[in-house]
C-alpha cells in the first residue's frame, strides 16, 4: 500500500481484508493488539478510542507533513499572501479557524494526504486528542463555521508570572510552583531536574 502511496485506510477495510485470510484471520481482539503493537512499534498511528479508531495511517510522516503545514517557521510559510495571513494571525494570537485550517490543508503538498472530507475530521480529532489543537470549551456547542482551535505550540510570548504574587490566585487556583535558589543546588542538578 505504501508504494502506491495509500497513506490512510477505514479500520473497516482492513477488517474486511482481515476475513478474507479465512481460518487464519485474527479476531477483533486480536487485531486491535496488532495495530497497537505496530503503532507502539512506530510502524502505523492507530488509537483504540471511540471517536479516533476508524482510520489506520500507514505512513505517520504523512501526519508530521499534515502539521508542518500550520506549525512551522516563518521562514517555510507558503508564498501565498492569504496563507501568511492565516499563519501569522495564528502565531500573534495562538488561535486558528477551522476554516483557515482546512485553507492551509488546500495546498497540494498536503491535500495529497487528506484523501476525504471525513480524515480531515479525523486528523483534526487527532491533533486534538495530542494537544496540538485546542477545542476552547466555550466553542462546544457552536456550529462548524465558529469553530476555532487555541494552538498552545505557536505561542512566542512567555506568560508573566505577576499572578502568582496576587493574593486572590492562591484562593481560585491549584497550582504547584517550584523557585529554585541558585545557590542552593549546583548547576548539574538543575539540569538533572528539567531533564526528568
């Protein structure tokens, strides 16, 4: 499939495919684990959920160019003045419409992996569900056309850490802040903490 450059299957097909090889077919138990194995494996993106279990992507680097298409430098944006304008409306707010995505979907070194209007959905899920789109739970309930996405990994500005010394914060909030003392640890264990 991949020679033909078949980047995306229904689970169903392969299902079908699967009775095909008649006493030798797996169950349906069997063959979740084996497209869990081959996605741990990093051979196949499958994810055993509800709402994300119908399609099979064969070649993941297929997903890695889909998202290059929003999250990317400035330097790699598309020539196309409208798409710039997608993209830096995206980088200076951090959020993205729907449409504008499925705009950016449109150039052809992308839409070759988005076979149908029903993956787009699902790659959409999918960015979702690995939190590089964001669904603003306000924006639940509204219709398609006002759908817009938070983009948390365009972000260029680091967040002021003035509310941490509101008074108010404390009461509203959870949160668990470390302040390192520099001369309380050496430098090598400070490493050691970020990299864990």
């Amino acid at each position: 499939m991949k020679k033909d450059k078949i980047n995306v299957i229904l689970k169903t097909h392969l299902a079908e495919a699967n009775t095909m090889n008649g006493e030798l077919a797996l169950s349906d138990k069997q063959l979740d684990d084996f497209l869990l194995t081959q996605h741990a494996l990093g051979k196949l993106m499958y994810f055993n959920q509800p709402e994300l279990n119908s399609f099979i992507i064969l070649y993941p680097p297929a997903l890695v160019n889909i998202l290059k298409s929003f999250v990317t430098d400035e330097m790699f944006w598309p020539e196309d003045e409208t798409l710039k304008d997608i993209l830096r409306k995206m980088t200076d707010t951090g959020i993205i419409k729907k449409r504008d995505l499925l705009k950016l979907w449109q150039q052809k070194q992308v839409n070759q992996y988005l076979s149908c209007d029903e993956f787009k959905e699902y790659v959409i899920q999918v960015l979702v569900h690995l939190d590089i789109l964001v669904l603003p739970k306000r924006n639940l309930g509204k219709t398609d056309a006002d759908d817009y996405f938070l983009v948390p990994c365009t972000a260029k500005n680091k967040m002021p850490m003035s509310f941490l010394e509101d008074k108010s914060f404390a009461k509203r909030t959870i949160t668990l802040v470390y302040k390192l003392r520099k001369d309380l640890f050496r430098l090598h264990l400070h490493l050691n903490l970020l990299v864990q």
